[in-house]
C-alpha cells in the first residue's frame, strides 16, 4: 500500500481566497477605526484590539507567504504547509481572539 499523495493544488486556492478574505476584514476593520475623527486608545480592551489585529494579520500574511512560496521542494511540502497551517490558524486566533475577549474586559 502505497502512501496518499499530497497535491498542492488542491489546498492553495482556498487557502489563499480565505487568506485575502480574512485580512481584507482586518485592515477594513482597522483602517475604519483608527481613520475616525475621534480615535484613540482610551482603554486596555482598545489597545488589545488594535495589537491583537495587528499580530493576527501579520501572521496571516506569513502564511500567505508560506502558501504561495514556490521554492518548496517537492519530498518536504507536507510538512511545510502543515507548519503554514498552524501560522494561519495561530493569525486567526490572536486576530478574533483579542476582538472577542476585548468584549468582556
């Protein structure tokens, strides 16, 4: 039995579309807030938002990085967008999760 073979193409495009929806969100959310007239980091639950989104989308763009990386060689590309898999569900979760617990503080 022979091993399941890993198709890059199959995971790319979705990644990617995601990827550009998610931070298309952010820098909306972030480019929105901090434009208006009476912005300022009044609170601590503001400043995690705003270090939170800032994390969470720095991380997403090194795993659009990762995914459109075309010098993976072909014997490592499962464990390397494995490791891209984590970066971006890490930028998820600082992202929604600093937004989400800034609710509560």
């Amino acid at each position: 039995m022979s091993a399941p073979t890993f198709e890059l193409k199959d995971f790319r495009q979705p990644v990617v579309t995601s990827l550009g929806v998610i931070l298309g969100f952010l820098v909306g959310f972030l480019g929105q807030w901090v434009t208006e007239d009476n912005f300022a980091l009044r609170s601590v639950s503001d400043g995690l938002v705003l270090v939170g989104c800032s994390v969470g989308a720095l991380l997403l763009f090194a795993a659009l990085f990762r995914m459109l990386n075309p010098a993976v060689p072909s014997e490592s590309a499962l464990p390397y967008y494995r490791a891209t898999l984590k970066v971006y569900m890490a930028g998820l979760a600082v992202a929604f999760g600093s937004i989400l617990v800034s609710a509560f503080i």
